[in-house]
C-alpha cells in the first residue's frame, strides 16, 4: 500500500497534453514520490554485496599460509583472486540482459543464491589435497559477483531522489568496501601459520563455515525483504528513464553499441579501470609485497589492507556527498584521482624503507582516496552515459577494471618473482599516471544532472501520436517541452 506519511510527494512543473492540432490542455501531472523504506532496500544490498566481496581477498591475504597447506604456487593462490576479474569479463553480459529482463529484486535473488551455494562449496574444500574445490566453489561466488558489483548505480536510480543519487551509490560501494575490509581482517586473524597442517585446515574451516552461514542469512533477507521498485518513481531523470524504454524496446546490443561511440565513456573506463586494476593488484600481492620487507608480517599485511579498505570507504562516502552538493564531478575526479597517485608513490618509498609505521600511514592516506575513487567512477559513468540502463554501462565499466587487473596482476607478479618488489611499485605508479592523464583530457558532460534540469524548468509533456487524424491507442510518447 502507498503510505503518503511515509514518504515525500513531488510533481512535475507545468505538464500539458499535445493534440496534432497544436491545442494543448491539462491533464494529471506526473507523480514523483519519495519512499522511506529506500533505505532498506540499500541496507540489504550493503550486506549482500559486503558478503559477497569478502570472499574476494580471504585466500590472497594469507598467500604463504594457503601455499603450505595446498602445496600449490602463489601464482595459483593469486588465480582465487583474478578470477573474480576473469568470471566478471565473461559472464557481465549475460547477467546485465538477466538485469534488464528480470528486474533488480531477482537479480539479487539469484546472485545471493549463487553466492550462498559457493560458500558452502568452500567448507568441502578443507582438505591438502583439494584446492580444486577451493576453485568450483570461489568461482561460483565470483559469478555471483556479476549480479553484485553492477547494480549501486541502478539502485539509487530506482528508489532515490536526485538530491542523494551520489550519497546512495558511494553507499552501495560502500557495502563492497566493508566485505573487502572483512575479509583483510578476519583471514589473518582467523588463519595462522601453523607448523602442523591439520591446525592450519581447522582455522581454514572456521573461516569458511563462518562465511556460509552468513551468506545463507543474507540470502533469507534478500528473499523476505528485499523489493524490485517503487511504482512511483523519485524522480524525473527516472520518470524519463522509463518512458524512453517503454517506447524504444530496444534490443540488448543498441545500448552497447552506443556506449561504445560515447568518446568520454570510452576514456572513463580505462582511468576508472586502471585505478581499480591497481587497487586489485595491490590487495591480491599485498602479502607478498609485505613480507619482502618485513618477516612473519602476515596480519600487519592484513592490517594494512583492512586500513586501506577502511578508509577507503570514508572517502567514498565523503565524495558522494561532495558530489550531491556541488556537481563539481570532473574537477572532483582529477583532484583525487592525483592524490591516489601521489598516495601509491608513498606507500612505495616507505615500504621500500622498511619503516612500518610509515606505511601504514600512507596506506590510510591512499585507500581515502583509491578506494574512495571506486564510488565517483560509478557517479561518472551515469553522468556519461544516461539515460541508458544503469547496469549496462557499468558492466563494461568493470569488465575493464577486471581485464587491467588481470594483465597488472600477472605481469607483477612474474616482475616480483625475478627482480624483486621494486619494479612492481614503478608499474603500479606508471599505471595511476596514465590513469590520471586520462581523466583530466575527458570532456566534463553532466547528462543526467541536464535531463533533470530540464524536467525541472520545463515539464513533462505526453505527446498523443496521431495517423490521418485517428489518435493511436497505446502508442504515448514523452518527450520535454
């Protein structure tokens, strides 16, 4: 039922209906309302896509102790990292037509599913002798990811107004940041490295029957709570949203094709996917960069990603609120875009140096940032791309994210294995340079922040579509008068 005392109402200014003839008259202006329990929806997806994420990093940051208890390479520990990356470049299209098809509310049903079934998978891996089920079950959650990592941007559309698009988003990242920032912490703490093997294969099936059973609460929630959409929508820039794809049903591959001719799009996923390609391959060697400078350091490492992650989502948050307030999204981006670089550069010196302290100081200093960058990357993308479905843009905004991270995580781990930590500091630094080169010659375009302009000072008019005099039925379109 729609509770009034629930939720704020909005109307459009000035809405008139146009005949063929050129008389317009009024008709009933178009509703835009405001739910309170938007924030529900957003509390469950934060713990959906935390429970998700947490899964991303829990064998990479105890790299040395899963090499001891598998017998495998560290290369192939860093594979249960890269094929979140390489499960998301495969299957985001598939799972971003799922989206458009299905609707968010099963789009999270089944990603939380999937997510639910890996975890469990996982308690079955606990042997020596089975890492091959380490890989069934952490792949199934990676493919999970695709009904996860998308959706931030296409949530706040659906039940928030213009006025905390971007708060929303950085939220829903937000919930990304907290898993990650979980899983730094709790697979150190929960893993040691034991001499005897059988007290490591304990620790590791505490970690994983801990993390089935939340998954398998959080799959309940979603289930019992969780809700596709408003019927009403918060505002116009959605009004419009809906009206244009109601009219056009178009196919799956226009929008595509279309985003692959947006020149600032196109620019925006490199820098956005170069920087979160440096994120992912810092978070995946972490241990190994550690523990070249610093022995038995296997929980300060974890410390350390925890404090990069932790910050990383008070930056998230901060910008999305900057960027509600100001609009300012370029001039925004370049500034933290350039203090993530000098904040890689940092880290790299101190932790060269050998002093601990110091790196943990500059690893806080650069996860405000990076991480912090994640949220506006999504904001940046819908500014580019609307009004086109939500998902899709950022689907391919991470596919090239992943691809990066796959390509920089390789080629530096094979450049710390023969020559040391050194050069991997000097790819991660060249790789935010260009990143940042990237994002200061991209035009600065506000399309969605125009359309709600627009819809604000000039109304929504419904155009009646006539043949030969004969009004058609069924056939409205809208457009801005």
């Amino acid at each position: 039922m729609e509770d009034k005392s629930q939720s704020e109402v909005l109307t459009a200014k000035d809405p008139t209906k146009i005949t063929k003839s050129g008389e317009s008259t009024d008709i009933e202006p178009l509703k835009l309302k405001v739910y309170k329990k938007r924030w529900l929806m957003l509390i469950i997806y934060m713990i959906y896509n935390g429970t998700n994420s947490s899964q991303w990093i829990e064998y990479s940051i105890i790299t040395n102790v899963v090499t001891r208890y598998y017998g495998v390479s560290s290369m192939m520990v860093d594979w249960t990292s890269m094929s979140f990356m390489a499960i998301y470049a495969v299957f985001i299209f598939p799972a971003s037509y799922v989206t458009d098809k299905c609707g968010l509310r099963w789009t999270i049903i089944i990603g939380a599913g999937l997510n639910c079934l890996g975890a469990w998978i996982k308690i079955l891996s606990v042997q020596p002798d089975r890492f091959y089920v380490v890989f069934i079950g952490h792949s199934i959650v990676a493919l999970a990811q695709t009904m996860v990592l998308p959706l931030p941007g296409r949530l706040a559309a659906q039940w928030f107004p213009p006025t905390q698009l971007s708060t929303a988003t950085s939220l829903g990242i937000f919930g990304n940041q907290v898993g990650i920032a979980l899983g730094f912490l709790l697979g150190p703490i929960i893993v040691k490295n034991h001499n005897n093997l059988n007290d490591i294969g304990e620790d590791l099936s505490r970690l994983c029957w801990t993390v089935a059973i939340i998954s398998t609460i959080v799959l309940a929630l979603v289930l019992i709570l969780f809700q596709n959409e408003p019927k009403i929508p918060p505002s116009e820039t959605r009004a419009l949203q809906k009206m244009n794809r109601m009219e056009k049903r178009e196919e799956f591959v226009e929008p595509i094709k279309r985003l692959c001719r947006n020149k600032n799009y196109i620019m925006l996923c490199n820098s956005y996917g170069l920087n979160v390609a440096v994120l992912n391959a810092v978070s995946t060697l972490l241990n190994q960069i550690f523990l070249a400078h610093f022995e038995n350091g296997e929980e300060d490492a974890g410390r350390i990603g925890l404090a990069i992650t932790l910050t990383g989502m008070v930056g998230s948050v901060s910008f999305g609120i900057i960027l509600d307030k100001t609009h300012k999204f370029k001039q925004t981006a370049m500034t933290v875009y350039f203090l993530t670089f000098c904040g890689q550069i940092l880290f790299a010196v101190f932790t060269c140096m050998g002093i601990k302290w110091m790196v943990y100081v500059s690893a806080t200093f650069l996860g405000y940032f990076m991480s912090g960058y994640l949220a506006m990357g999504y904001d940046l993308c819908t500014e580019y791309t609307y009004p086109e479905s939500e998902n899709i843009p950022a689907g391919l905004l991470n596919i090239t994210s992943g691809v990066y991270g796959i390509i920089l995580t390789i080629s530096l781990e094979l450049l710390m294995n023969t020559y040391g930590d050194i050069p991997v500091h000097i790819g991660l630094c060249s790789a935010l340079l260009l990143g940042f080169i990237l994002t200061a010659i991209t035009k600065d375009e506000q399309r969605r922040q125009d359309a709600r302009k627009k819809a604000q000072y000039e109304g929504i008019a419904r155009i009646e579509k006539n043949v030969d005099g004969v009004p058609e039925t069924n056939q409205l379109t809208y457009s801005i008068t």
